[in-house]
C-alpha cells in the first residue's frame, strides 16, 4: 500500500477512511457527499485518475 509515509496512501484508502468516519459519527448523507467533494477536490490530479 505505502512505504509508511502519509503522503503515498491510496487515494480509495483515504476515501475509505474518511467516510468510515463519517458514518461512525451519523453525519447526514448531504454533509457526507460534500465532504467527499471537497477531499477529492484537494487531491493531485493525477491521483484522481
């Protein structure tokens, strides 16, 4: 997956992270999708490949 530094995680890891957090803490669906937006948003172009 990395060589253990944060910066080289998966990209999907990291969605996958985030929205497990999400869940866990009930955030509305709304609020999840905007949340998702704006981390995909602020990832390197060529990892959302």
């Amino acid at each position: 997956m990395n060589d253990g530094h944060l910066f080289c995680l998966d990209r999907g890891y990291v969605m996958q992270k985030l929205l497990e957090f999400l869940r866990n803490r009930e955030t509305p669906a709304a609020t999840i999708l905007t949340t998702l937006k704006q981390a995909a948003d602020q990832l390197p172009k060529t990892a959302k490949a």
